[in-house]
C-alpha cells in the first residue's frame, strides 16, 4: 500500500531556484518507502519563468494572486488532496533542501509526532546563507515561543516543515498570516492545538535569486503575531488526529 505525500512550494519570482528544488526531491528513495509524490508549485504573481520551469518539469501549478506568502501557503493547503497522509512546505529559492527531505517525513512515518520542522540554526548554515543579524533575530524569536509558548522547536522561522495531513485539516482554518508570519502563526497555533512537534537539522543554502524579505518590516509583522497568539485559542477542541498516547505525558511536563 503507498501513502501520498504532497510538497508545496511557495513562489514568488524564484526562476533561479525552483528548477533545482524540484530536482533535487528524491523521488526514487520516497517510492522505495511506498510514498507516491506530488508536487504543487504555489505561483504568487510571478512575473519571471518560475511557472514555466515549472511545468517543463510536469509539476503541477497553481497560482495564487493574494501577495504574500502567507497566502500562497494556504493556497496550498486547500490545494492537498484528499488522500495525501504527509505534507511538506519548502522555499522555492534553494536555500532549503529537498533531498533532505527524508530526514523530515521519517518521524511522522515512524508515529513519533506530528509536525517536524527542519531548524538552520540547529544545523548547517552555509556561508553567505543567513545573515548575522537574521540570525540573532532568530534566536531572540525562538528563545520567546520556546519560553512563553513552551513549544519544542529550535529555529521559529524556518520555512522548512512537514506534517501529517490531519494536522493541516484542523490548523488551516484558524491561519490568518498573510506574509512572512506565517511560520509563527502556524508554530504557535500548533502548539495550543496540542500537537507534537520536534526540530531535525538541515542544511541552509545560499539562496538562488533575489531576496523578498525585509527585515524591519517583517521582522515587525512576526513580532506582532507572537504577541497575538499569545491569547489564542482553539474555539473547537475536538480534532481527529491520532495522538500515540505521548500527548497525555507530554502535557505534564509542559502544561500551560
Ligand atoms: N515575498 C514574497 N515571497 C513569496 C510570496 N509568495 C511566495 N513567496 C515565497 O516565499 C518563500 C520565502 O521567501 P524568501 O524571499 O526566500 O524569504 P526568506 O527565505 O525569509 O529570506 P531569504 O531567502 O534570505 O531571501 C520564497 O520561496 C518566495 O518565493 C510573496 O507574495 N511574496
Ligand atoms: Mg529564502
């Protein structure tokens, strides 16, 4: 029997990268596992040749034209279909690995937990990759979900993740994020959704293309969702996903 495993990636202008995250997915390894791969290219408005590497590549394509990657993401969500078990999200810039991806789907595969997310700051940062001051601004976020949240994650901005299915059909409908908070908002929704989430290692690259992001700004907007969230919570506290018996244990350790 083979599981679907559904990758999304978020593109907005990345004609220098995306052809190599597309390549670089394992495909032979994944359907070695049984998994069936389906990739999804999540186009924001670009006005570059990222649609068209993409398709070249027999990938499907669909485009969002709400700016910002918030919206391109959720776009995705809705894009899953509905017998995929595992959900990837990357960048479409190469900084991020997909042949590391692997390390990713093994803990969900394994029943471990039900989110893993890839951490830079916990792995190997390129030269040129994640500049100094990113940097110190991501430990200073992660230092605050890990205290105020308790959430078990070494790297909050990290725009490498996977799931289980489930776990995207219960969080999608409370995200809000528009833009570059969206990995806070998910981080700290997840975490009072009670899900199980860890950190593996990954590799940082230089990225292919220009950048998008400003610091200032989103670095502001991820600030103000941190805050929000702070006061969030489930309206529905009933979900379907399975919980291995370690979320009852784990909830002792960390109540909040
Ligand atoms: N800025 C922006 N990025 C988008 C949008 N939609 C999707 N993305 C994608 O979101 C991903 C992350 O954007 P990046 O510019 O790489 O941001 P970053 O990874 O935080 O920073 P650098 O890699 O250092 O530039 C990329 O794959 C973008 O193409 C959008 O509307 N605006
Ligand atoms: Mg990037």
């Amino acid at each position: 029997m083979y599981n679907k495993l559904t990758i999304l990636i978020p593109c907005y202008n990345e004609e220098k990268g995306i052809g190599r995250v597309i390549d670089g997915v394992p495909l032979q390894l994944l359907k070695r596992l049984r998994l069936k791969t389906e990739i999804i290219v999540i186009n924001n408005n670009s006005t570059d040749k990222t649609a068209q590497i993409a398709l070249e590549k027999k990938v499907r394509v669909i485009d969002e034209v709400k700016k910002g990657k918030g919206h391109a993401i959720i776009a995705g969500f809705n894009a899953v279909s509905m017998d995929t078990t595992y959900i990837v999200m990357l960048d479409g810039d190469n900084t991020y690995k997909s042949k590391e991806i692997l390390r990713l789907i093994e803990p969900l595969m394994n029943d471990f937990c039900h989110v893993v997310i890839g951490s830079r700051l916990g792995g190997k940062m390129r030269k040129n990759s994640l500049k100094v001051q990113n940097r110190i601004v991501n430990w200073g976020y992660t230092f605050l979900v890990r205290y105020f949240y308790q959430a078990n994650v070494t790297d909050v901005l990290s725009g490498y993740f996977a799931w289980r299915k489930e776990v995207i059909d219960d969080l999608k409908k409370y995200l809000d994020a528009e833009g570059f908070e969206i990995e806070m908002d998910m981080i700290t929704k997840m975490k009072r959704l009670g899900y199980l989430m860890y950190s593996v290692p990954i590799t940082y690259d230089e990225r292919a293309g220009e950048t998008k992001i400003s610091a200032l700004s989103d670095g502001i907007r991820v600030l103000r969702t941190f805050f929000k969230n702070l006061n969030w919570s489930p309206k529905k506290k009933k979900r379907n996903v399975p919980t291995f018996g370690l979320e009852r244990i784990y909830s002792i350790f960390n109540s909040n």
